[in-house]
C-alpha cells in the first residue's frame, strides 16, 4: 500500500477526541488571553502607580499590583504544564521571595531599622537570588541535563564586563559615602542583577530558547537591574526608593509574568541541537562589546575627569582576555572535531557502518606501498538484490544489505578489511595471503556464510553472492587495477553462474588496447588531436556563470572521440603527462582570451596531475603561457586532488605557493575523496574546495552525504574557503545548495561539457533558467 492510499475515507473521529481537541484549543486561548492581559493591566497599574498617594496606599498598590504579577506567574506554570515544571516553580518563589523581602524592607523602614541594620529583608533578597540562580540555571542545564560549556564561557566574559562596570561606577564612588556593614552588603544587589543578566545570556546561547517568553525574562532582568543601580546611586540601597524605580521594579514584575504566560516558555526547554554552530554574528558582536568594555571604562574615567582607578580594570582584563583564550580554544576544538567528525562520515557507510570505497582506497593504499608480498581483492556483488527491493520493498533490502555485512564480518581473519563500495557491492581486502589460491579458499568461505537463511521481518530469505578474486601483484600493483579485475571477475561467475571465479589473462584484452593508446599518444599531441570541452560553472547566490572547466578528450581518427577515462590514466603513469597539461593550458588559456576579446569574461580552471604538481618547471610554463596570451592570473584556475597535493609535500607545497604568488587560483578537486584533513588543508595555499560528485548527488536521500555537504560549507566558511559542489543532477539539489549558501556548482543539470563554439549560448540558456528559477521562487521579485 502506498501512502496515498492512507487518505480514504474513515469512520468518524471517537467523541472523546472529539472532545481533547476542544478543550485543548480552549486552552490554547485562554493562555493567549491570560498573558496579554498580565501585560496590559500589569504594565497600566506599574505605569500608574506613581499617582497614588499617600504613602500608606502607595505602599498597598505597590504589593497588591507585585503580588498580581507573581500570581501570573504561578498561573502561567499551572496553564503552560513545562517539561520540567521545577525551574519555573523556582523562578515563581524567587518572585514572591523578591516581594517579601521588599514587604519586610517596608516595614523597618519607618523607624529607620532598615538603614542600621542587618534585617529579614536582607535575608529575604539573599534567598530570592538564590531561588533566581537555580531557576536559570535549571533551563540552562535543559532537557538534556547539560549546560553549554561555550555559553558559559561567553556569559563569563559578559559578566566580567559588567560587573566592571558596575564595580567602577556603583561600588568604588559610593564605597566612601558607606556606613557599616548593611550598606556594604547592599552592594551586592545590583552585582547580583548583572550576574542574572549574564545567566540569561548563557541561556540564550541555545538558539532553540529565543522566544518571546524569554525576552520577557531578559527585559525583566535588565529594568530589574537598572532601577537596582539607580536606588544603590541615590541613596546606597538604605532610603527610600523614588516613585519611578518602584514603578520599574513592578514594570519587572510583570515582564517576568508575562514570560512565565507566554506559550513560547516551552522553548526554554525544548530540545538542544547538540550541532548548532558554536559561534555566531550576534554572539561575537556581544563579546567584543564585553572586550571593549576595558577600554570603555577607562575612556569615561578620563571623560568625566576624575580618578583613574586602574587595578579593577586590570584585574578585568586579565580575566577576559584568559577567557577569550578558552573561548578561542575551544571554537579550535571543536572545528577540529568537527573535521574528524567529517573525515570519519567521509569514510563510513552510512546504512552497515562498514568503511565505504573513501576507507577502503585509504587502506588497499596503504597495504599495497607496505610489506607484504600478496594483497587479495574479492569484489562481490548480491544476486537478485533489485528483485529484493522490488518484491519486499527497499526497507527489507537495506534490512539484507545490514545482516550479509553482520554475518561476512563475523567470519573475517585479522587483517581483512569488508568495504561496501555501492547499493549491492562489497570488497573484501585480503592482506595475509600465501598464494591465489588462499584468496579463492576465502571467497569461498563467504559463501559458506550463505548456506543460513537469514531471518528479516519475519521472512526467510535465501541470499546469494557472485565473488571476483584478484590478487597482487600478478593482477596489478594499485587499487585501481586490482578493482578492474576482480570486478571483472565478478561479472565472469555471475555470467557463468560459477559464485567464485579468479582473473586470468583472458581479460588482458582491454590491457592492450590501453596499451595501444599509450604509443599513439605522442603522435596524437603533434597531430593537434587532443581538444578541450567546457563545462560553465554558476555562481548560485547571483545566478550568472563565472567560468569554465576545461576537460580534455582525444579526436582520434578510429576510434573516434576518446573520453578522459580511455587514455589519462596510462598517460598519467608517464613523463607524457607533462606534455599533455603543456597542450590543455595552452588551449585553455588562448580559448579564454578568445571570449573575452568577444565580450564574455570569464575564468578558466584545468586539472593538475599529481605528476604535475611537484614539477618546478611548471610556474615557469604558466607564467609565460599567461604573458604570452595577456590572461590576468586571476582567471586562471588549477585544479589538484588531496592525494596527489601531498604525494610529495616538500616540492609540491614549493610549487603550489610559487603559483599562488603568481596569482593563480588554486582549488582542491573531489574534496573529501582523500587526505581530508584539517592539517592538510591549512597547509595548501588554496582558495576553493570543490565538493566531489559522490555527496551532493546522493545529499537529499542520504542523511550521511547531507550532513557531510553541511559541514564541509560550515568548515569552509571558518577557513575563509569558497565551495563549488559537482555533479549536480537536479534542479532540487541545485536549491538545496544554494540555500546552505553553497559558492558555485556544475553538473549535467546546469550544462553538460559542450565544445568552445557551444559555450556563449549555453551562457544565455544557463542565466536565463537561474532568473527563471528565482522568479518562482516565494518571495522573489
């Protein structure tokens, strides 16, 4: 059954639900109502309560409209039901604390008790910042029980700067005017304000709980705070108030109220993305202004020409600056994890947790440059999967895919390395083997593995495989030769029905053909048989394309137009590679000089080999490739792949920042199919990462590749780098990187590689399908 099959008629809802839906949507606006009203006839009453008079009835409107506040506040509780009631009912008694102890503050200060002594209000107000601290710091802590280190970290800085503030302009110039210790003490009050001030802040470094419900906690805190400090300056937190900060204290009162109302308090406890970004605009600007507050300080001193009062400055610069550090740190940290993080997605399957082909060339690399004599390569392929997904469904494949990689793993031997490489595909890596033979006895110890059933959903399915043995070095001595071979093999037994089958030199057939190219290839050069195609590259944020990918193919007069796949890599393996990039930065860079003289300017990128890039001359060859045809370097963009950037890092790093000196553009090619380091990104002089095919082909229906897409943009963004992603197939992954704010893409969607006389109208075809799209796209112009 499909999902729409889902939507047909059905019996009638049960009364009772019926009934739920009706009293939840009473509720709903009962809420809505219960908060504006708080707000309104709170914030009138604070507003107005400066026109009572006297005093006697002052004082009663003072707790009456207080205590209509704090009953707010125990209501929200009640109507809101919290994940976690216990903060806000701590917030609530901290409120009504706040309320006593300025009750009991009333009643002392007629006789001038207050003022003298040490009373219950102080007790009270200690209580009340107590309950306050463990009420933020309970929807600081969240769901999750776990308080963000980062945001500690930022509302400590924030902190240090304003209680600087508050040391210098509210303690130190009224510290003289104290008289014993209750006016000391008093002092502490609105340094308690700032700290509340500053646990909002941690709070809202989740950006899950900036809601409406928390800026009314915020601006309650903040008025809180001022009419605090107004009262200390005045008259040292021992006289009686003016009309106004009362007003502003109940004005604090009912923002608190309205805060604990307010539907959106549910987002003080929603859930935390543990993956959120760690840094943000709004939270730099808010530390910076925290670091300027030292020079800040320092500056009105001198402006209001009084006593420079440097040792409190100092302590708090020390402070922030060791703050900053961690801070700093930290953010280094975590990018650092976030590219491990990205290495390790890189190189796992998603669905079996088995290394994928990015592992699985890192180690047949690495075991085949090693020392052992013979290295097994058994490529294997399930029979009659498609049959699977298309009877059971694709859940009960991925369900087989799961339990074949479970049950091969258990019978591997130390050393051996199980890889899924496709939908259906796996390789094993043998790298302890005495002979051929012992790599066929393994494959054949897979299938043993079959001879079970396996149970899935209640279904016993019978899975078979066909395996391909290759061995080194009789079958080839790198990865790629040997995949050939055993892939070869592979479809042997699945054609011969035979489940296991080794390479023999029948296959060497397509060998020699290779073979053939190779000694034609020279010739071909002096022939002038090699051309370029060109694939545009879009730059998403304007629609308008940029530049060009130069690719070469072979017009060979046989065998017709030859593919880079046909004959590079055996060119690769030779001294010829050096003619052939010779040949293509030669077309490249004339084709480019060509289209600008017509009016189109654009840049053009062409691909290094790793043969290429530890080659000296080559700096030379650009330079005057560049002079020759009056190109600005700018324009001309290299292209290398990780693997072969650090093939041989001491020369290649020389070249690579020779030519950046230049003014070349340097980007790294099928990002994440190498190295993919951090170290080995901070040590390349490159300005662009181009995302390989492989993740943004695959980005909207695998959650692994997305994730990998999302955080290679993040890291680049932190590495001041710009992404190209390729291999874009559709116009929905086409929007999808432009809304993560992707740099650049090409792929087969935007324009196919096309001859340089095909190129301007492509241009024309391509700009006018990107307006088009933004036409339609919501709230375009």
């Amino acid at each position: 059954m499909t999902k729409l099959d889902v939507h047909h008629a059905g019996p009638a809802l049960p009364p009772h639900w019926e009934a739920d839906g009706r009293s939840r949507r009473r509720e709903a606006r009962c809420i809505s109502l219960a908060w504006r009203m708080i707000l309104a006839v709170g914030l009138a009453a604070a507003l107005l309560h400066p026109r009572v008079e006297p005093a006697f009835w002052s004082d009663v409107a003072y707790f009456a409209i207080a205590t209509f506040a704090v009953g707010g506040s125990f209501a929200g509780v009640r109507l809101n039901r919290p994940y976690d009631a216990e903060p806000w009912i701590t917030f609530a008694l901290a409120q009504l604390t706040l309320v006593m102890a300025g009750l009991a503050q009333a009643a002392t200060d007629n006789e001038g008790y207050f003022a003298r002594h040490i009373n219950l209000a102080d007790a009270l107000y200690g209580i009340a910042y107590f309950l306050l601290f463990l009420a933020l710091f309970g929807l600081i802590r969240g769901r999750e029980g776990k308080a963000q280190r980062s945001g500690l970290l930022d509302s400590l800085i924030v902190v240090t700067g304003l209680v600087l503030i508050g040391w210098q302009f509210l303690v130190v110039p009224t510290f003289a005017g104290m008289h014993g210790l209750p006016q000391l003490l008093r002092t502490l009050y609105p340094i308690a304000d700032l700290l509340m001030i500053g646990m909002l802040v941690w709070l809202s470094t989740a950006p899950e709980v900036r809601s409406a419900s928390f800026r009314f906690l915020l601006a309650g805190m903040v008025i809180w705070a001022i009419a605090d400090a107004s009262f200390h300056l005045t008259s040292m937190g021992s006289g009686e108030p003016r009309a106004w900060m009362k007003s502003s204290w109940l004005v604090a009162h009912v923002c608190f109220a309205a805060g604990t109302l307010h539907p959106s308090m549910h987002a003080l406890q929603a859930p935390r993305d543990a993956e959120h970004t760690d840094i943000s605009a709004s939270r730099v600007a808010l530390l910076l202004a925290a670091a300027l507050s030292i020079p800040g300080v320092i500056a009105a001193q001198l402006l209001m020409g009084g006593e420079l009062r440097v040792v409190a400055v100092i302590y708090a610069g020390v402070a922030i600056i060791i703050l900053l550090w961690l801070r700093i740190r930290r953010l280094l940290y975590r990018m650092q994890a976030q590219g491990e993080r990205l290495k390790e997605l890189a190189q796992t399957d998603f669905l079996t947790g088995l290394p994928n082909r990015r592992r699985l060339v890192k180690l047949a690399n690495a075991a085949l440059g090693g020392r052992a004599d013979m290295v097994g390569l058994l490529s294997i392929d399930i029979d009659r999967f498609k049959g699977v997904n298309d009877t059971f469904g694709h859940h009960v494949g991925d369900r087989l895919i799961c339990a074949l990689a479970e049950r091969w793993s258990s019978g591997m031997e130390p050393g051996d390395v199980l890889a899924r490489t496709g939908g259906d595909e796996f390789v094993l890596l043998v790298t302890q083997l005495g002979s051929r033979n012992d790599a066929v006895q393994r494959a054949w110890r897979l299938q043993a593995l079959l001879s079970e059933p396996l149970e899935l959903e209640g279904l016993r399915l019978n899975a078979a495989a066909s395996i391909g043995v290759a061995v080194s070095p009789a079958d080839g001595t790198d990865l790629e030769q040997l995949l050939k071979r055993s892939n070869w093999a592979m479809r042997a037994a699945k054609r011969r029905q035979s489940r296991v089958e080794s390479h023999t030199s029948r296959s060497e057939g397509q060998d020699s053909w290779r073979l053939l190219l190779l000694n034609e290839f020279r010739d071909a050069l002096k022939r002038n048989e090699l051309i370029l195609y060109y694939q545009p590259k879009v730059h998403l944020p304007s629609g308008l394309v940029i530049g060009v990918e130069a690719l070469v193919r072979w017009q060979h007069p046989e065998h017709g137009l030859l593919q880079p796949a046909a004959f590079l890599p055996s060119i690769e393996q030779t001294e010829m590679i050096r003619d052939l990039t010779a040949s293509v930065l030669q077309q490249a860079v004339a084709q480019c000089v060509a289209w600008r003289h017509e009016g189109t300017v654009l840049s053009v990128a062409i691909n290094l080999s790793a043969r290429n890039i530890p080659d000296l001359d080559l700096v030379e060859s650009v330079h005057q490739c560049l002079t020759r045809y009056g190109l600005p370097a700018s324009s001309l963009e290299l292209e290398i792949t990780e693997s072969s950037a650090m093939a041989d890092p001491v020369n290649g790093l020389k070249t690579l920042h020779a030519l950046e000196k230049l003014g070349v553009l340097l980007s790294v090619d099928d990002y994440g199919m190498g190295h993919g380091s951090l170290d080995y990104l901070r040590k390349l002089p490159v300005r662009l990462l181009k995302l390989d095919r492989s993740f943004t082909g695959s980005m909207l229906t695998n959650p692994a590749d997305a994730a990998i897409v999302r955080s290679t943009l993040e890291l680049a963004r932190h590495l001041q780098l710009h992404v190209v992603a390729e291999g874009v197939e559709d116009a929905e992954t086409l929007e999808a990187l432009r809304q993560l704010g992707c740099f650049a893409a090409q792929g087969f969607h935007l324009a196919r590689p096309m001859p340089a006389c095909e190129v301007r109208s492509a241009i024309d075809d391509i700009e006018s399908r990107m307006r088009a799209t933004d036409r339609r796209m919501p709230g375009s112009k």
